[in-house]
C-alpha cells in the first residue's frame, strides 16, 4: 500500500497508518510502536505481543503425524498447542517429543483425552545469529565424528551423533520460527532455504555414521580420503557465508565435477560392492554442500548491490 508524506513542523514527517491493522493489533493513541530501518525500508511493528493458539485433533494421528502437526504449528509461531483426542501412549510420545525438538514449550494442562502446549521461556529473534553459527558448526563436528571413528575403524559415537542430529533439528525448528516471529522486517525465504540445506547436510552425515556403524565398513583408503574432501569442501563453504566471500562459492562450484563425478567414480573403481551405499552418501553430502551455496550467494549478492548504491 501506499501513504502519502505529511509535512510537519521543523522538516518532520508524519504517515496514516490503516485503521485495520490499528485494530487487528488492538492499538490506542497511548500505544507505542517500534520502527527499525532495515536497507532502504521502515518496518512499523506493534510492541504488543499477540498471543496465537493451533488446535490438533489426533485421534486418528500416528507418531509420524503428530510430530508433524506439532512441529509445523510450532514454527509457524503459534504461542499455545491444544490437543484434543489423545490417548495416554500418544500423550508419552509428545512429552519425548517437546524434550527433544521444541524448545521453551512445556504441557501446562493435561485433561482426559486432551492436552494443552504453552511456550513458557525461548530465546527472542536477537540470538538468531549465534543459533546460526551452532548450526553450521554442529556438521562440522559430525564430519570430526566420522572421519575419527572411520579412520580408527570402530564406530563408538553413535550416542553422540544422534545427540547432535537431535540438537541440530532443535534448533533449525526455532530458527525457522524465530524467522516468522522476530525477523519479519527481513524477507526470511533466504535465511529459511539456507536452514533447511544445512539440516539436510546433517541429516546425510547422520546417515552416513549409521551405514559405517551397522556394517562396520572397513574402507579404502581413497574413500578415507574423499571424506576428508567432504568436510574440507563444507569448510569452504562455512568461510563463504561468514567472510561473505563470493570467490569462495566460485571456488565450491568450481569443484562440483571433480568431486562429485571424478573422484568419486574413482573410489567406486577402488570400493568393494559392499561399501557402494555409503559412498552414494558421500556424493550426496559433496551435492548438498555445493548447492547449500545458492541462498548465500544471493544474500551476498543483495549486500553488493545495496553497498553500489
């Protein structure tokens, strides 16, 4: 929409803002509002906190479903969670499940067949950026896991990567609804696309521990040291976003063929049959970093033109 300037005394300016979202936010002449310059825009947002509640029905719901229901609800910015048709199995299943993905939320009410969910404490929007970097740094460590318990040929840190898995989803969930409470003065697409490419690459690596693990893979030494490439290419890919560096991603598309179809059509050369599927993860981890770069080169691509102006 748009407003037209009114000039005021000594060279100010005032805007009409819509009585519709006046209302909607329930705001008075004594309310204030919080105005934040962001680039080349003014964001008006309302100090009142808007409390907003999502309601479940699971009665027909699996354990799949419900951590779906919750967890989309729960990054979607919702305040409270009420569940109705729940069981006593399912009612267990979703205690585990805010302990070890939803963080600030606890059961405040349980009734027969019914349960509600509240936020009671969360870190706020301002702690984005370190949530951030314990994100990208939680694979950095998966890759340290694999390449000590790979090169040592015995896999004891099972409990650990499941932990960090676990911790890493945690975090991506209140990031992502950090992003749709907090940051709306920044269009979060980016920032959201960024998130997921990151939990994806943890995912891989999750896998990839477990494939070692359950057949206690003794690997060739060339595929020892592709892995080593693996967490040498996601580096690169940390230091683009963090020194917003953009010959670094030109480097990471640089090596795609080399690594993604070279040296890995070398290792399966070398592998036995048996060690093929965890080799397919490794291109895959190479694939996921590589395309991980496509929302950083465009943030910096928005900071370069925003500094050309």
């Amino acid at each position: 929409m748009e407003r037209k300037l009114i000039k005021q005394g000594i060279g100010g300016y005032t805007i009409y803002l819509p009585k519709k979202w006046i209302d909607k936010k329930g705001l008075t002449e004594k309310d204030v509002v919080e105005i934040k310059e962001f680039d080349q825009d003014l964001v008006i947002r309302s100090q009142k906190n808007q409390k907003t509640k999502a309601f479940i029905d699971v009665k027909d719901s699996t354990e799949v479903d419900i951590k779906n229901l919750i967890t989309h609800s729960y990054r979607l910015g919702h305040d409270q969670i009420s569940i109705k048709n729940i069981s006593d199995k399912k009612l267990e299943f979703v205690k585990k499940l805010l302990q070890d993905f939803i963080l600030g939320f606890e059961i405040t009410d349980i009734k027969e067949g019914s349960c509600l969910i509240e936020n009671i404490s969360e870190p706020s929007g301002d702690k984005y950026d370190v949530l951030l970097r314990r994100i990208f740094l939680i694979n950095k460590q998966m890759y340290e896991l694999i390449l000590k318990d790979v090169s040592e040929n015995k896999y004891s840190g099972t409990d650990e990567i499941e932990e960090l898995r676990k911790q890493q989803d945690k975090l991506v969930l209140l990031c992502k609804r950090l992003l749709i409470k907090s940051r709306l003065e920044k269009d979060p697409i980016l920032d959201w696309e960024l998130l997921t490419f990151i939990m994806h690459i943890g995912h891989n690596l999750y896998y990839l521990y477990l494939e070692a693990n359950k057949k206690k893979l003794k690997l060739k030494q060339e595929t020892k040291q592709l892995l080593e490439k693996c967490e040498e290419y996601y580096i690169l890919f940390y230091d683009s976003f963090y020194k917003q560096d953009i010959k670094k991603i030109e480097s990471l598309n640089g090596l795609r063929i080399k690594y993604q179809q070279d040296l890995v059509e070398k290792v399966f050369k070398k592998e036995v049959s048996e060690n093929y599927l965890f080799v397919s993860l490794i291109r895959e981890n190479l694939r996921l970093v590589q395309i991980s770069s496509s929302p950083v080169l465009s943030q910096l691509l928005s900071l370069k033109e925003i500094h050309n102006l």
